[in-house]
C-alpha cells in the first residue's frame, strides 16, 4: 500500500516490474528513433566529445547507446529490465550496431569489471528512480568502481526547485509529513506517468537539491565538477528540461591516490 513506509526491496521490484511491462517497452522503442535530446547532445560534446568506452545504465529499448555506437563509441548497454535488454539486442542487430548489452539483475550492482569505462551515463534521471540515500550512494560507488581513474559520469536528476511545480499536477502525489516519518525522506514523490505508456502504476521519484547531489556524491567517492540545468545547455531543449539538472563528476583525489598505490 503506498504511503506505508519505504521498503526499498519493494520499491526496486515495483520499478523493476514496471520496465518489464509491453507497454512500457513499446513506449521506449518508440523513442528509438528520436536519438538524441538537444540537451543530451550538448552535455556529450561537452563533456565526453571524443568516442570512447561508455557505459549506458538504464539503457531502456537503446534511444542513446545506437547514436553513440553509430559514432565510434565502445558501448555497453545495461538495463534492470530484461524485456528492455532483449528489445535493444533485437533492434542493435536490425541496425547492424555492435555494442553489448547486459541485464542488470540488481539494480544496485553493475555486470562489470572495475575500471573498465571511460564514461558512464545516467541519463533520463535514474538515480531520481533510486529509492533511499543509502541505495543511490550504493548505485553511485558502483559507478566509481567501474570507470577509469580520468573517468567521467554524465547524470541527470529530478531537481526539487524546478521540478515543484509537479507537485498537485494530475499524475504526482506529494507524500505527507506522516509518510515522511515512517520512512519516506524530504523530496520523495509518486509519480504515475512518467513515460507515454498508460499504466496504472506508480513509480517511486526522488527530487534532489544541490546539497543532497553533492552529499550523495562524497559519499561514493566521487566529486561534482558541473551542477547545470538542462534547459542552460541547448537553445531549444525539451520541453520538461528545465525539471532536472545535469550532474558531471570525477573521482575523487583520494579515490585516485588509493587507485595508484594499488598499482603501485
């Protein structure tokens, strides 16, 4: 029952079950072709601009792993869903791309060795989708175990400011103080259409503030290099980007000289 407290196993199915739903699918294939968003396509020239390994998590039915592998790129795609993993296969061979794609059987663990990406991307707010701080900061060192000592992890998250309009609209239900108290934290909303598919099922949304991104962060081993809004990155960027921001980070210093004692 929603509201009564905030399992994060169940949140995590809840999602999991969502993204394995035909109609979900098909809503993210239809996407396929519009490629990238003209925020999207700013963020990478301008801050992954030279084709490189590039983890895709939450890779949906493929809309940004094709452009990048038609580009050069050395692509993994990885997704929680296994319905999503099997339509990007499918449509990766009927493009004739090659890039791997990998199942994600806990949405907190990624399928892949340590320092192996040059880049990884969390677009279309995954961590939003991550229930708990303790769960993002999990999410979030998997992402620093995974890339390079230079490497780079290009996000973007639900911003609480901008986003607060949402909260009343048809489709978003603010939580109450009470939710709170039994377990639900500051900026943690339902959220029932997030995509164009019709389904009558609620996802779990966290709205970040600039503070709790850069918390999160530290906490993973990670540093904030950016913090930008999408709408400041393209001259006519979607029409909901003005909700989340983007997030460029690094490794830590501390992260980096632990790394090069290791290889020492």
């Amino acid at each position: 029952m929603l509201g009564d407290g905030l399992d994060s196993t169940w949140i995590l199915q809840r999602l999991c079950e969502r993204y394995e739903h035909p109609a979900e699918v098909a809503a993210y294939t239809e996407q396929v072709t519009e490629g990238l968003r003209p925020e999207e396509e700013a963020a990478l020239a301008r801050w992954l601009p030279t084709p490189c390994r590039v983890l895709d998590l939450g890779c949906g039915a493929g809309r940004e792993a094709f452009v990048l592998a038609e580009r050069g790129y050395q692509v993994v795609a990885a997704d929680i869903s296994q319905a999503m993993v099997e339509k990007t296969r499918q449509l990766a061979m009927e493009r004739g791309l090659e890039l791997a794609v990998v199942w994600m059987e806990d949405p907190l663990y990624i399928p892949a060795p340590t320092a192996a990406f040059d880049g990884v991307l969390g677009l279309a707010q995954l961590l939003s989708q991550i229930p708990r701080r303790r769960g993002r900061v999990a999410l979030l060192k998997e992402v620093c175990r995974v890339l390079v000592t230079t490497g780079v992890f290009i996000g973007t998250v639900a911003d609480r400011q901008a986003a607060s309009d949402l909260c009343g609209d048809e489709g978003i239900a603010e939580l109450s103080p009470l939710e709170r108290a039994v377990g639900w934290e500051e900026g943690d909303i339902w959220v029932w259409q997030p995509s164009a598919a019709k389904l009558d099922t609620a996802l779990y949304f966290h709205l970040h503030t600039p503070g709790e991104i850069s918390w999160e962060l530290r906490q993973a081993g990670l540093r904030l290099r950016e913090l930008r809004m999408a709408n400041e990155l393209a001259a006519h960027p979607s029409t909901d980007a003005y909700r989340y921001r983007f997030i460029v980070v690094g490794k830590r210093h501390k992260e980096i000289s632990r790394e090069n004692r290791g290889n020492s």
